[in-house]
C-alpha cells in the first residue's frame, strides 16, 4: 500500500511540474491534457483527468502546490513588521510582505522556474484566475497584510481603490513573470537578485498605493 501510495504521489507530482510548465510557456488553454501526460512521462493519455479532473482542477492543484511554500515566507515578514510594534508599520512595510513572500518563494525554487509565468497566464482568464484569489483569500497571514496596509493608506474612493488593487497585482505577477523569463532565457535583467528586484516592486507598487487622486474640476470625479 506504500509503495502505491508513494507512486501516485510521484506520479501526481510529476504531471503538476509538467502541467506548470507547458501552461508557463504555452497557455492554459493552449495545452492539452494528453501534451501534459506526454511531458509528464506517462504512457496513459488520461492520467491527468484521472488523477486531477477538469483542467480547472488541475490549475488549482498547481497553485496550492506554491501557497503553503508562499504562505510561509509571508508569516515571516509579517512577524517582522507586527515585531516593529502597533502602529509604528508604513505602508511600505506591508507591500514588503506582499512582494517578497512571492519574490522569496522564487529565489528558493532556483532557476529556471516556472510559476510567475504560470500566475501571469492564469491572470488573463477570468475564470482562472478566480482560483487564484479564492485560494490566496484562505490564508490568514494575508488577511493580516492587506488590513495592515489600509490602515496606512489614505481615504480612497471605492473605484480609485479598487483600480489600484488591480494595477498592483498586475505589476507584481506581470513583472515577477518577465523577471523568470529572462532568467530562465539567460538573458540581462535590470535587477541582479530577486531581493533587489523585489526592492524595485516595492517602491513601484507603494507609489500606486499612496499616489494622489486627480479630480476632473467640471465634473467633480476621479479622471
């Protein structure tokens, strides 16, 4: 029974790896579960509706494989800032722990990696990417980072918010996903170490955040 156990577990491993990468490259939509079965080494052309159903099914699979990993290294940098004591944190301090629990997670996975494409696929399909936020909506951690944030942040009106909510995860997976490329393509980057380019998201992403609101003066709203 273990050593069964074991090899569905090797098996289901190896067909998220596989699936992580062709959709990476190519699109969610773009690939089939037989080229994801072909990569991942299995014979069975429906291993993959097997052992993970819809291809829905298996984008979620893929993505909790990362969120515990990303879910850590949030812990972490959320202890830091809550450790600076209550209500000394910047709004900076809680764009750090957006950013460097993915830009950390990235570094440790070593190169090349295949996750912040993924993420940027996945981004541009309504559907998918509502598994990404329902599962990133489960953790805790996060929950405690975004209500931090908007302690720090001036009134915004509820549009204004809502856009700058979408410009910055834009910015942060779309730029995270150009990083890997170029990586994974040894090709220049304009930032040395995901550390530093984490850095640079983070003074991007808290300037949208802080950034002043213009008024259209005839009408009185956000132009």
């Amino acid at each position: 029974m273990a050593t069964r156990t074991a090899r569905v577990n090797a098996t289901r491993e190896q067909i998220l790896t596989a699936a992580e990468r062709l959709f990476a490259e190519h699109g969610v939509y773009a690939v089939s579960n037989r080229q994801v079965s072909e990569a991942a080494g299995q014979g069975n052309n429906a291993a993959v509706g097997y052992h993970f159903g819809t291809k829905a099914d298996l984008v979620r699979a893929i993505v909790r494989k990362h969120a515990d990993q990303v879910e850590r290294q949030r812990r972490r940098f959320l202890a830091e800032v809550e450790g600076t004591g209550e209500g000394t944190a910047e709004a900076r301090d809680w764009v750090g722990c957006l950013v460097r629990s993915l830009t950390e997670h990235l570094a440790a996975l070593g190169t090349p990696t295949w996750y912040a494409r993924f993420a940027a696929q996945v981004m541009t399909d309504p559907a998918l990417r509502k598994i990404m936020r329902e599962e990133a909506l489960t953790s805790p951690a996060l929950m405690r980072v975004l209500e931090g944030l908007r302690r720090c942040l001036p009134e915004l009106p509820a549009d204004v918010r809502a856009e700058r909510d979408e410009m910055a995860s834009q910015l942060l997976v779309h730029m995270c996903a150009q990083r890997e490329r170029a990586l994974a393509e040894n090709l220049p980057t304009p930032r040395s170490t995901w550390h530093d380019a984490a850095t640079g998201l983070i003074d991007a992403i808290t300037a949208i955040w802080t950034a002043p609101v213009t008024r259209d003066a005839k009408e009185g709203r956000t132009s």
